[in-house]
C-alpha cells in the first residue's frame, strides 16, 4: 500500500521520515498533521514543536502563523498572549502602537496589513532565489545542462531588495515612502536602497 513511503515507524499517514505520525509528510514526530517538520503538532506545516494550529515557527501555540512560544492566536512573535500579532509577553490585546522606522507609529500590525502600504509592498516579489532556464543552445551543447534544465541563481539581500524595487511601480514606490515615520537613511540601510 501507500504506507511503504514511510522510512518512519508506526505511520497511518504516507511519504513520514518521523516516528508515530497520522498525516502526510511529516519529518517531525508524533504528529497529527501535515508537512510538519516539527514534533506533536497537531495541524499542518508546522516547524515548531507541540502546536494546535498552521504555519508555526514557534512552540506550544494554539492558533496560526505564531513565531513566538505558548500563544493562544495568530501571527505573535513574543510569548504567553492571548491575542494576535503581539511582540509582547503576557498580553491579551494586539500590539496598538508598533514600532515603524525604529518609532511608534499609532498603529497596530493588524492595521499594517490592512494598509495601501502593505499592499504596495505586496505588489512585487522579493525573491532572494530564482530558479533560470537554460537556452535550447545550453543544453544543445551541455549534456548536463540539458539534464538539469537550468540553476537556481541566489540574490544577496541587498540585490533582492533592488529586483523588488526596480519591479514596483512609480505610484507604489510613492506609498512605501508615505509609510508614517518613513526615513530614508534607515530604509538605505536596510534595503541598500537611495531615495
């Protein structure tokens, strides 16, 4: 049967390299879920360990997309919250005033990511990968190359940000910079960047 694609033990699921899995994919152990390299987690694509939810980095979340350990909601990055998309530790209502260009900026990250700034942002990749295609004449004269197809080219942080750049348009280059506490030296700094 499908079960023969576990390198694992004691697997219900199909295609574990972990232990004591009921899900798909899991290189973790003990989970109900799956693509979870992490372990206990009941849920999916978790890399973290002993989670109830999606997407977590983190540890011992109930909820989605946590990077931080013991939340119960979405998105928080500190510890011990009950709420969403907190930094904080022991807090039970979304982060009200994040921090943005190393201020305070009257927002909440819920708020960020509601805004026309998020979205602008959005509206180009930022890839710091590209897989490239051979040429018909590459692989015509490379027995490699043809096998292969192409490469993977990897962009440094600084080439990534200006592919993303040079991508956006000249009305959502204009929204980044209306970003509340926008300062270009920091965005320079961080981007590599001139404004």
């Amino acid at each position: 049967g499908l079960n023969s694609t576990n390198a694992g033990l004691f697997k219900s699921g199909n295609w574990n390299s972990g232990n004591n899995n009921d899900g798909d994919i899991n290189s973790g152990n003990k989970n109900i879920g799956n693509m979870n390299s992490g372990d206990r987690n009941n849920g999916n694509t978790n890399s973290g360990d002993n989670n109830n939810g999606y997407w977590n980095s983190g540890s011992k979340n109930v909820g989605d997309a946590n990077s931080g350990n013991i939340n119960n909601g979405d998105g928080n990055s500190g510890i011990a919250n009950k709420c969403d998309f907190s930094n904080g530790v022991f807090c039970n209502e979304d982060d009200m005033n994040i921090r943005i260009f190393n201020k305070p900026s009257g927002m909440s990250l819920r708020d960020f990511y509601g805004s026309r700034y998020w979205r602008a942002m959005c509206r180009a990749s930022f890839n710091l990968t590209e897989w490239i295609y051979y040429t018909d004449e590459e692989k015509a004269a490379d027995p490699v190359k043809l096998k292969t197809g192409g490469y993977l080219k990897i962009y440094t942080y600084e080439e990534a940000w200006a592919n993303w750049w040079a991508e956006l348009s000249e009305e959502d280059r204009k929204i980044i910079q209306e970003i509340p506490n926008f300062d270009p030296e920091i965005f320079k700094d961080i981007t590599g960047i001139e404004i």
